[in-house]
C-alpha cells in the first residue's frame, strides 16, 4: 500500500477503506490503524485494459477482476471484493472519477463480496430500512430527500447494499451521507440553491451528514416506484412470483450477476430477502410533483407493516 493510501482512511458499505484517492463524500474511518478491507490506487491499466478488452467494450471480466473504461475519466478495475485501482485519463475531473468509482465500482466489489445491491435509496422509518428502487428517473432519491426533510434518516442513496445474518436477516448497510439530486427536485423540495457540487448536467451531490444513519438496519419493505399517465399516487402488495423478478430487475448493474457466476448466489440471496420483507409498487403521475402523496402512502404501509414478518 502507497503512502497516500495510507493517509486516507474511510468507511462506507460497512468497509474500511484505504485510498490513495481522496474520497470527501465518505466518513473518516474512527479505527485508522487497523487493517483495510479495501484499497483504492491509482495505476496506469492501459496494457491490461487492452489484455482483457474488445475495441467497443466497456467493460471485461476474467481470473476475479472486471474492469470498465469510461471515455474521457479513465479505465478501472476491481479485483476479488478487495481492490480496487483507477487510471485516470488526462484531464478528466476528479468529481468524474468518483462518479464512476462510487457508483459502478462499488457496486461490482459489493458483489464480489457476496452482497446484494439494489439500485435506489434506503431510509430509515421506526427503526426499520426501507428501500425504494426504479428505473432512472422514477424518483427514488426524491422521495428519499422528501422523507430526510421529515426527520427519517438516510442509509444510501443509489446504491443499497443488502447483507444477511447468519439467521438469514436482510439487513441494509449504510453508505455514505451524501444524495444526488436533479435541479428540479432540489426546486421542489424548497432546498437552498447555490451550494451543491455539480456531478453532471444539472445533477448535484447534497450532503446529509446531520441526517445519515450510520448503523446497519434491518430491511422491512422494498417500494419498486413507477411512472404511469394517471393523475393520484397509488400503492399495491408485490406478492408471490412476481417479487423476485422484481428483485432482480432492480439489482445495481444486474447485467453482472451472470457476468461474475452468481445466479446461483443471487437467486438464493434474493429468496431469503423476500420471505421475510413486505413488497410494494408505488405508483405515482407522471406529471407533476407528488412527493407528498408518495410519502404518506410509505409511511402508512410502514406502519402497516412494523414489527411482524411478510411473505
């Protein structure tokens, strides 16, 4: 490990981080001394990355690594859950780096650690994670940020990491205190303007220190939000056959789980995580603002749904 590495300690997903990367959106890890789970550095992966890549690919797989080139921000790889190593291009922004090192990167060590991630945000009603997943644009940090303005913290946002107990117990480790949000719905949700740091186009990254739940929950329910033409928000039960499809679909980067041979491991992860969570879809207009709405329907079923097991 380098000497930058060794400076900066984190921790996120429930890891210790080394970095020879600098990594302000993560917490300081209180144990600097001890020994990292993770090591985050920088390497030219030029030669390797034409090893193991197509001339059109983005990304490469083989012997425990996958790798992902991102044009104009650099080429990374990650390797057996606990490296990962960054080439950055020349040029690219280091806002841009960590995009793509939080995001895609993270998700993939996560799944080479044997964990689950889904694709949304998690927050935490009566001591209890509850995750909303979807599709781009269906709202889910929204609604996440709608809730943290009523006092119910964050555990993650866009990547949400499921992990079990040894007694087969979904639990949601927490991430890192930061969202990410559109310009539209920082207007809607009356946030102070002007002081966010863009990540791209006019998606900004909103700190939530003072409302981040930095202790693992355990999962009571997942809401899969969708648009729809109708003019009110609705909620209906996922049941049976339908919920692990739906587990699935929304997984972070779902095209990875055959990639890197965990179907096996997925399907029997997922399995566990619906037999004992309750399952919705939130339906919500695909015009206007409906955050209130949104967020009084998870709530009741929250309520609905505490303390007893789902099927």
């Amino acid at each position: 490990m380098n000497v930058a590495a060794q400076r900066m300690r984190y921790r996120a997903f429930g890891l210790a981080i080394a970095s020879g990367i600098d990594l302000p959106e993560l917490l300081a890890d209180a144990d600097p001394a001890g020994e990292a789970d993770v090591v985050i550095r920088r390497e030219d992966l030029t030669a390797r990355w034409r090893e193991r890549a197509e001339a059109d690919d983005y990304y490469a797989f083989g012997d425990g690594e996958f790798m992902l080139r991102i044009e104009g921000t650099g080429i990374y790889r990650v390797r057996d859950g606990r490296e990962i190593t960054v080439s950055p291009e020349e040029g690219a922004t280091e806002t841009a780096i960590r995009l793509y090192l939080l995001g895609t990167c993270m998700g993939a060590l996560l799944f080479q650690r044997q964990l689950l991630p889904l694709h949304g945000s998690a927050v935490v009603i009566g001591g209890r994670a509850y995750a909303f997943v979807g599709d781009s644009g269906a709202g889910k940090s929204t609604l996440a940020a709608a809730l943290l303005q009523r006092g119910y913290p964050l555990l993650t946002d866009d990547v949400v990491a499921v992990t079990l107990t040894r007694d087969r117990v979904p639990y949601v480790i927490p991430a890192y205190p930061q969202q990410k949000l559109w310009q539209e719905s920082i207007d809607r949700l009356g946030m102070q303007d002007g002081r966010y740091v863009p990540l791209y186009a006019t998606k900004f990254a909103i700190p939530v220190a003072q409302r981040f739940c930095s202790d693992p929950v355990p999962l009571a329910g997942v809401f899969e939000l969708v648009k729809t033409d109708g003019d009110r928000a609705e909620l209906r039960r996922l049941r049976g056959l339908e919920r692990l499809p739906t587990v699935r679909y929304h997984t972070y980067r779902q095209f990875l789980i055959s990639r890197l041979g965990l179907d096996h491991r997925h399907f029997s992860t997922s399995v566990s995580v619906v037999d004992r969570i309750a399952m919705y879809q939130l339906r919500r207009p695909e015009s206007g603002f409906s955050a209130d709405e949104l967020v009084a329907l998870v709530l009741e079923a929250a309520g609905e749904g505490a303390g007893i097991s789902h099927g």
